[in-house]
C-alpha cells in the first residue's frame, strides 16, 4: 500500500518527503537528546527538593534525638523521688532543655502538675495526650503525634519521659513542649536553598504546621493534611507539582507550586517544601524553549531547500511531464525539444525517437484495426448462428425430458393399476378357487373311512392353504390394502415390520411432526421406494437393527431408513458391467423424480446403509393446476 502511495506522488513530492524526512530524522534526534536532557534536568530538580526536605527532616531528627537523651537523662535521676530536690532538679532541667522548648512540666502517676519551669498558676491538664499516657505506662520515651490544646497555653506539642524512684518505679513524667519554630532553630529562621518563592513547614500526624520559615502558616491547617498523614504513617516520601491546590483568599492569583514531602524517624511528623513551578523549572523552561527555536529554524532551512531542489531539477521534469501528457492525447505532431545534455535532455531525446515511432506504429495498428473488425464481425455472427442453434437444441431437450417424466408417470401409474388388476384377479378368482377346493378336500376327507385317503385328502387341503397365503402375501406386495384405507404410514409400519421380523431384525420406528394424508401419487411412489428399501434390508444387509424416521414438514416429507449391516459401495452399483446390478436402485430414484423428489444414498462396506427420501406434500400435477 506504502509503495503504492508512493510511486503515485509526484517527483517534486517525492523530493520534499526525502528531504523533510532527513531534516524531521535530525531533528527528531536533537529533540530525543535534548528531551531526555530536559528530563533528567526535571527529575533532577525535583530530587533535589526531595533532598532538601530529607536534610530538613533528618535535622529534626537530630533535634528530637537530643531533646530523647536530655529529657530521659534528667528523668533518669533517682532524686526525683525526694520532694526537697524536685525545684533544683526541674531548674537544671529547664536551663539544659530551655533550648527546645518554652516549658517544662512535672506530673505525677495521676497527670497531676507538681511543678513548672517557668511556674504557672494557672490549672494545666494533660489528658489529651496519649504520649503522655504512654510514657506513665513505662515507654521510655513518647513525642506527640498531634499538636493539642493545653489550657492557658493555646495548643502545644509534648515531649514526655517517665521519672521513676530508686527502685525503678514509674512516679511521674517529665513534660517538655516543643518549639521547633523558635529563633535559635536556624532551619525555620534562616532556611538555604527555598529560593525567593520557596517555604518550609513541619506538619504533624493532623496537618497541623508546628513550624515553618513563614511565620504566620504555625499552626495553621496544611491544605494536603490526609495524604501527607498517610505518607506520615507508611514513611513514604514524595514530590510532585501542585495544581491551584492552594485557595488564598487574599491571593487572587494562585501560583502552581512543586511539593516535595519527607517523613521524620523519630515522630509522627513529615517536612514538606513548597516553591513555585516557575521558579523551579526556569532552567528547564530556558532550554525548552531554545529546542523550540532550533526546531523552527531547522524546519526553514529544509523548506528553503526543497524550494530550490524544485526549482533547479523539477521543472525540467515538468515540461517533459507535459510534453507526454500531449503525446498521450494523442498530439504526436508537436516535437518535444531537449534543453540540455543532462540526463533530462538525454531523457527528451529518447521521447522524442519514441513519439516519431509511435506515429508509425499507430497508422499501422490503424489499419490492422479496420480488417480486424471485419474479422470480428464475422465470427460474432458465426456465434450468434450457434447460440440460436443451441437454444433450440435446449428446448427440445427440456421437451423431450419433459415428455419423459410424463412417460413415466404413466408407465408407473400403469404399472399400479396393473398390480391392481392383478391383485383383484387373484383375490377374485384364484384365491377364491383355492379357498373352494380347501372346504372340497375337508368335505371329501369328512366322506371318506380309508386312512391313505384321508392322509392324502390333508396334504393337499395343506398345500391348497399354502398356495392361498402365497397368493394373498402377493396381493399385498401387488396392492396392499391399508395404503388405500389408511394411509401410508401404517402401511409402512405394517410392511415393514412383517417383511423384517421374519429376518430377525429388530425395527425401529419414529414420527417427527403430524402425519397426514398425502396424494395418491405420492403415497404410492414412497410406499415403493421403502418397500424396495425394506425388501434389500431383508434380502442382503444381514442387518440386526433398522430404523425408520418420518420427519413432516410443512411442504415436504423425508424418510430415513438405516440398518447397521454390511453396507457396500455404491460406485461398484454403478460401474456394473452387465447392467443389472442397480436396477432397483433406479427404478427407486426413477420414482421419486416422477413425484418431484430426491433420494439420497449413503454406504460404507461394513458400516451399513442409509437412505434419505425427500417428497412434496403436493402432486407435481396439482401443483401445476
């Protein structure tokens, strides 16, 4: 299909597609190279907000590790149990822990406050915090997942260890809030690497920001709350863009950002960066743009070289072009002028031996055209003489084939009502005479005493009765009486079954459908044909099961007859050379043509026999009425 298109387009085309493709190749190249660059530039970009992130998280980290070994330090201290030394312990503690947080708490196993750093008077409770729960029930160490309300203090994140007496007992816990967003935590203070659009948040289990380098988002709610709290509890990091994902009431335009997000060890927090698209990818948006621009001049250049590619060698192409095109409307008078030596004016020269040749020729496939068509003329009356000779060959044949059904329809009509004639002489006269000299050989056995007549007189009544059923099972071949009374289909079944059970065969008989009467032509032709088919079963099957199916349709009848005997083939039928081998098998299908029907034969030598018998329901003579 592809050099199909091809070779239909024009030279000029042809050139523009080679060299747009050499161009589009080159720079479809350039642009793989300089896209793959663009990508690795991108994803190197965002892997380095992803880094700054894990720098910011693994630096609280470090924090929360510190405020770990001091606060679990000073709670470690056995003198926590001497009521005396509790206010010099709490302000050690204070001016160790000062740095991490505004307040230290000291509870008891009841989370009831003892004492404060710096003293509060006001009632502080610490019921919300399960960390607090947690470190009463002897964790060693416990950070507060959330930031919760902590009364006069507005809300807070709790740092807790358990303090414990001399025998290790746990007695109270040691409660530092943390501040992670003071001045002297430089991370939040002076961040490196944010750029001008850039900020940091540290944002708990709730999205709750418990520090950021923008002072005004502490303790507000992050707008990504739920799946940073997944990625919070499954230690997933992340970076992706942020599509006007941040509504701002007081910023009518909304910046698309670049979020990068990275879990904390040590607690349930996460620190996200957030820095604006533009100001992330201007490098990559720079030498995006520079690809663009080599692209266009690049696709100029090929234009500017097709446009002279054209000019320099098509046009020479072109007047030779036109100048067949006049040969082909038949101008062979005008002469086609060479403007060079090139290989196009060597190409001019030969089409213009071609077209003085051509002249020749056509005034001489002229002539030879002229006595062709005598000749055709002549030979298309010599076919139309034979075509009229052939219908009338085909109409005397449909004539004499028709006068043959007809024929045959006679000859086996008259061969019923000679079987009929037959039939009523020999139940009128010689079965009648029979039966008569059957009741004289009784009467004249009943006359006589001697015992030899006697015995003699009842070997002919014997023979007498025999000869009787012989001659009334040939009136039934001849006619039988049940077609006639009741139809054909007990009369099959009838002769079926006393022509088979005789043999030791076992019948099987079905009807599909509704049986009915069917014309007398009809019946009398399937009720020979079976019976030919009952009488080979009988005669030369050596069968032990026959079946018969009567299947009635709306316009048509088929019978099936199968046995499972010997089978035999039927080209050998056929191929007979005396003759008589097969005749009934034509005789059967010489009946059914009669009617209008078909016979179809199957056998296998070995694999029995099978006959399906397909008839109208109508008489080919009422059907014609």
């Amino acid at each position: 299909m592809f050099l199909r298109v091809w070779y239909n387009i024009g030279l000029g085309a042809k050139m523009a597609v080679i060299v747009v493709i050499g161009v589009v190749s080159l720079v479809t190249l350039f642009a793989y190279l300089g896209t793959a660059a663009l990508t690795e530039s991108t994803q190197r970009t965002l892997q380095e907000r992803v880094i700054l992130a894990q720098t910011a998280a693994r630096h609280i980290d470090y924090l929360l590790a510190s405020i770990e070994n001091s606060l679990t330090d000073t709670a470690a201290q056995a003198e926590w149990s001497d009521p005396n030394q509790v206010n010099a312990l709490l302000d050690r503690a204070h001016a160790r822990l000062k740095f991490f947080g505004a307040h230290l708490f000291l509870l008891d196993q009841n989370r009831s406050l003892i004492a404060s750093r710096p003293t509060i008077t006001d009632t502080i409770s610490f019921d919300h915090f399960a960390s607090v729960t947690a470190a009463l029930d002897g964790q060693p160490f416990a950070v507060s997942r959330y930031k919760r309300p902590l009364d006069s203090l507005g809300t807070a994140t709790i740092a807790v260890a358990p303090v414990r007496d001399h025998s290790n007992r746990v007695i109270g816990a040691l409660v530092l809030t943390i501040d992670l967003a003071q001045r002297e935590n430089s991370l939040f203070t002076h961040p490196i690497g944010l750029g001008e659009t850039g900020y940091m948040d540290l944002v708990d289990l709730g999205g709750i920001i418990l520090a950021s380098t923008r002072a005004e988002r502490v303790e507000q709610v992050s707008y990504h709350g739920t799946s940073l709290a997944w990625m919070i509890q499954n230690q997933q990091q992340m970076v992706s863009t942020c599509y006007d994902c941040h509504p701002n009431p007081s910023e009518p335009a909304r910046r698309d950002e670049v979020l990068a997000f990275a879990p904390l060890e040590r607690a349930a927090w996460g620190v996200t960066v957030h820095q604006s698209e533009e100001e992330v990818f201007a490098a990559t948006r720079l030498l995006q743009l520079r690809i663009f621009a080599l692209l266009i001049i690049c696709i100029g250049g090929a234009l500017a070289l097709v446009y002279l590619t054209t000019r320099s060698v098509i046009a020479p192409t072109q007047d030779l072009t036109r100048a067949t095109e006049r040969i082909a409307t038949g101008d062979l008078d005008t002469p086609i002028r060479a403007r060079g030596r090139d290989e196009i004016g060597a190409l001019a020269q030969s089409f213009e031996a071609m077209r003085a040749r051509l002249k020749d020729s056509i005034a001489e496939i002229s002539a030879w055209n002229r006595e062709l068509d005598t000749r055709v003329h002549e030979r298309t009356e010599e076919c139309r003489t034979a075509k009229n000779e052939l219908e009338q060959l085909y109409a005397e044949l449909q004539r004499k084939e028709h006068a043959r059904s007809e024929l045959l329809h006679r000859v086996f009509s008259a061969q019923e009502e000679e079987r009929k004639r037959i039939a009523r002489e020999l139940h009128d006269e010689t079965a009648q005479v029979l039966t008569g000299l059957a009741y004289a050989l009784d009467h004249a056995a009943e006359q006589t005493t001697a015992p030899e007549i006697q015995a003699l007189l009842e070997r002919m009544h014997t023979l007498a009765e025999t000869a009787l059923q012989e001659i009334q099972r040939i009136i039934l071949d001849l006619r039988p009486t049940m077609l006639d009374h009741l139809g054909l289909m007990p009369a099959l079944r009838w002769y079926a079954q006393t022509r088979l059970e005789v043999q030791n065969i076992q019948l099987t008989v079905r009807e599909i459908g509704t049986p009915r009467r069917l014309p007398p032509p009809v019946e009398i032709a399937l009720f020979r044909v079976v019976q030919e088919a009952i009488n080979n079963i009988a005669r030369h099957s050596f069968a032990r099961h026959a079946h018969c199916v009567f299947e009635f349709d709306a316009d048509r009848v088929i019978v099936r007859i199968t046995d499972d005997g010997v089978g035999f083939d039927p080209e050998s039928i056929t191929r007979a050379v005396n003759g008589k081998r097969g005749l009934g098998l034509i005789g059967m299908e010489e009946r059914m043509s009669a009617i209008g029907g078909a016979l179809h034969l199957r056998s296998t030598p070995g694999a029995g026999t099978g006959i399906t018998l397909i008839a109208p329901t109508e008489d080919d003579d009422e059907s014609q009425n």
